[in-house]
C-alpha cells in the first residue's frame, strides 16, 4: 500500500543553483523596485571603473548597495564612510556570489542637504591641498590701470561695479567678459573666462562678481573646475559673489575675498586711494623736513654773520675799492700824458705831410713800376716758351710708353675678377671669369681652357 501511494505522488523538478538564484533574482526585482532605505554608509570604496561599493547598515542589519559610474555624475556630493543616508533603488541579486543588494540611484543625505554636503566635501579636500593656504595666494597691484571683470552683463553685479568704478577711478580701463553666472554650462563659461584674462595678460586684476542668491545659484562658483581655474590663473582675482553672508568656494579659492560685488570694486579703488594718500602723506612730509632745513641753516648763516670773523672782510673790500679808484685816477692820469704826446706828434707829422710833393713820387714811381712790368712780362713769356716746349716733348714721350699704344697695335690687358694683372697662365682656373681690355672696349670671358707656353 505504501509502495503504492509513493508511485502515485507527483515526480518534483530538480533545480540547479543557477535556476534557483534566477528565480530569486527575478522574484526580488520584480517585488522591489524603486524602493527608499535609509541606513548609514560603510566599507565606501571605489572601484577602477569609476562604480562605488558600500554597505548600508542600521544596528540590526546590514546591506549591500552598489552605484554605477553614470548615477554618480548626477550626484553632487560623493558616499562616504560615516554618512546618514536615504537611497532609492531597487533590488536585485549578484549571482556570482549569490547575494543581493541594491542598485542604487540616487542618494540624499539625512538631515544635510546634497549640495551642502558636497561643498563641504569640496572644501575639506582643495583645503587639504592647499588651495587656501595664503602662501599661494598673490597681492593685489598698487595702481591697476586695467580691471577684467567676469559676471552676467544683465545682473545688478556689472551695474554696481561699473558705477563705482566710473564714480572713483575714472581713468581705469575696464574689460568684461560676459558669462552666465547659473544654471547648466555656468561652471564652464566663467573657467573659459578666467583661462582667456590668464592666457592674454591684458589686465592687472580680475574681479569675478555675481549677486546673491541661494545654494543652488550660487553653486556654479562652487564647483572645482572653477575652483582649480581660479588657483592656476596668473592674475590676482577678487571674488565678490553673493552677499556678506554668502561664502562659496571661490571665495576660499581667490586671492582676496570681497563680501559684495560692490565690495570687491571698492577693494580695487581703495588700493588707489592708499596710494594716493600715500603720495599725499610722502609730499607734506618732504614739505616739512625742506621748512625744517631751511629754517636750520638760516639760523647758522645768522650765527656765522654775527660772529667778529666777518667784520674783517667787509674792511678788506672796503681797502680794496679804494685802492682801486687810486689805480683808476693814475690810469687816467698816465693816459691823458700819452694822448697828449700823441697830438703832438701828429701836429709834427702833419706839417711834414703838407710840405711834401706827392705827384712827383707818384710819377717817379709809376715809371719804375712799368719798366718792372715789361722786364717782367718778357722773363714770364720766355719762361713759358720754355714750359711750354718740354711739356710737349713729355707728351710726345707719354704718348709713345703709353699701353694704350701697345693696345692699339693689337695688344689686350687681361684681369681677374678682383682686378689684379694676370701675366701667368697659373694665376687662374678653368671656368674663372676674367676681364680683357681692348683699345675700344672691354670683354669679360670665362676661361675653357688653359695651355703652357
């Protein structure tokens, strides 16, 4: 009877491991799907392919999730070890190792916001860095006479910093590079901005601006590549984002820090003004040593004129001018002697002149004078013939040396090309260009060809 009952009962199927993970994977996904758990994040790790593991735990259990590379780039803030969290995914089973997890999709923090987290997250590693330490950070220019300014040409940001800027430093050239300042490919615009004011160098200092707002539209000046862009730019920058309140990484990041975008225009004016009364302060402070000076050595030249020494220079100059009318009174006296002398003397030289008979001398001498000039005339006729006849027999002899006579016979004058006399066959080379001089004319030839004779 038993025998018989066990022939009737239905034959049960066998399952292989695989069947049966199948089934309870399929079971699982199909049951939960998009599902929200909270627990704490622990064993956080990374893979090389860019997927995260951890584990989600309470005090009673534990399970394990997994995020993928691509949900990761929609998540501002990255799993940490120590974070109190909410998931949403779903449910299934890795049957490599049998087990299930979750796949996750997105994660919220407990109690913190995502974006608040990931600043935090942001600054606590540029931080460790030292991508806010003041060593790196550069001084603004005493005098910038050109100002950059990055912002929305349409915020109240550009109207506040233009305006300050046209009010107290009239003179400065300012050059504006528009950009959004939030919202998708934000981040991107102001790096494109600050790499093109540090590529071109065509201003002093750059003051990145924007007006307040919340987390979310300020957050475009917290994300690291505008961070990393502001840290590599060679020019100082002021960051003057959000108001007083507002802090961002830029802020941390940027050479100085202003609370409002009026703020960070007053920060560049004011380096001119401290000039300026430094100026102010250095002229009123040479004024007073100059005053100072003068009034010292006044008094020293009062002290050395009252002194008994310069009494006997001033009776000296008093000797010395009269000495010099007595030397004045004799000179008159010595030249009104000589002029007198003199007048005789040309009384006496008068009476002999009018006594004296010049048409007779004139006469006298203009016979002897043009009995020199034939005599004259008659030597320099002679000695001319006789020039004159030598020259022509050096002409004669010139003509009959002279190598233009040889050349008219037949002869030629041959050249290098550096003008030197060739009388040798030696002093050139086949395919050297030389100059041949004729009687008329004047060839230049390319040696062919040389022969000894």
């Amino acid at each position: 009877m038993t025998q018989l009952l066990f022939n009737l009962a239905p034959e049960r199927r066998i399952l292989s491991v695989s069947e049966l993970t199948g089934k309870i994977r399929d079971l699982l996904a199909n049951k939960f799907t998009d599902i929200l758990v909270q627990g704490e994040i622990s064993n956080c790790h990374e893979a090389q392919s860019g997927h995260v593991y951890f584990t989600l735990k309470d005090d009673r259990a534990q399970i394990r999730c997994v995020c993928f590379k691509n949900q990761l780039r929609t998540m501002k803030f990255r799993p940490e070890d120590g974070l109190h969290v909410t998931v949403r995914g779903s449910i299934s089973v890795y049957e490599t190792r049998g087990e299930y997890q979750i796949y996750v999709e997105h994660i919220e923090p407990v109690g913190l916001g995502a974006l608040q987290l990931a600043f935090d997250q942001l600054k606590k590693r540029l931080e460790a860095e030292g991508l806010f330490s003041a060593e790196r950070k550069k001084p603004l220019p005493l005098l910038p006479s050109r100002i950059g300014l990055i912002t929305s040409p349409r915020g109240a940001a550009v109207r506040d910093v233009v305006g300050i800027l046209r009010r107290r430093f009239h003179n400065v050239h300012l050059t504006l590079y528009p950009v959004r300042v939030q919202g998708q490919g934000a981040a991107t615009e102001i790096v494109r901005a600050i790499q093109f004011f540090h590529r071109k160098q065509l201003v002093d200092v750059i003051i990145l601006a924007r007006g307040g707002g919340s987390l979310e539209d300020l957050w475009s000046f917290n994300e690291e590549v505008v961070a990393r862009a502001i840290s590599a730019c060679s020019v100082p920058i002021i960051s003057g984002v959000g108001h007083e309140t507002d802090f961002t990484i830029a802020d941390f990041v940027a050479d100085v820090r202003a609370s409002t975008p009026s703020a960070a225009a007053e920060l560049v004016v004011q380096t001119r003004r401290e000039f300026d009364k430094h100026i102010a302060d250095l002229l009123q402070t040479m004024a007073n040593v100059l005053r100072y000076r003068l009034l010292e050595l006044s008094n020293k030249v009062f002290e050395l004129e009252n002194r008994r020494g310069f009494d006997r220079p001033f009776e000296i100059f008093r000797q010395l001018r009269q000495r010099s009318d007595d030397l004045t009174s004799r000179v008159a006296q010595v030249l009104r002697a000589r002029l007198v002398d003199a007048r005789k003397r040309y009384t006496a030289a008068h009476v002999k002149i009018v006594s004296f008979d010049f048409r007779a001398r004139v006469s006298a001498f203009r016979l002897r004078l043009e009995r020199r000039s034939d005599m004259l005339s008659a030597r320099a006729d002679r000695l001319l013939r006789s020039k004159r006849d030598r020259l022509d027999r050096l002409r004669l002899q010139l003509e009959e040396r002279s190598p233009l006579k040889a050349l008219e016979r037949g002869y030629a004058i041959a050249t290098d090309a550096a003008g030197n006399l060739l009388r040798d066959a030696n002093q050139v080379a086949v395919g050297d260009t030389i100059a041949i001089q004729l009687y008329r004319g004047r060839l230049i030839s390319e040696v062919k060809k040389k022969e000894d004779t």
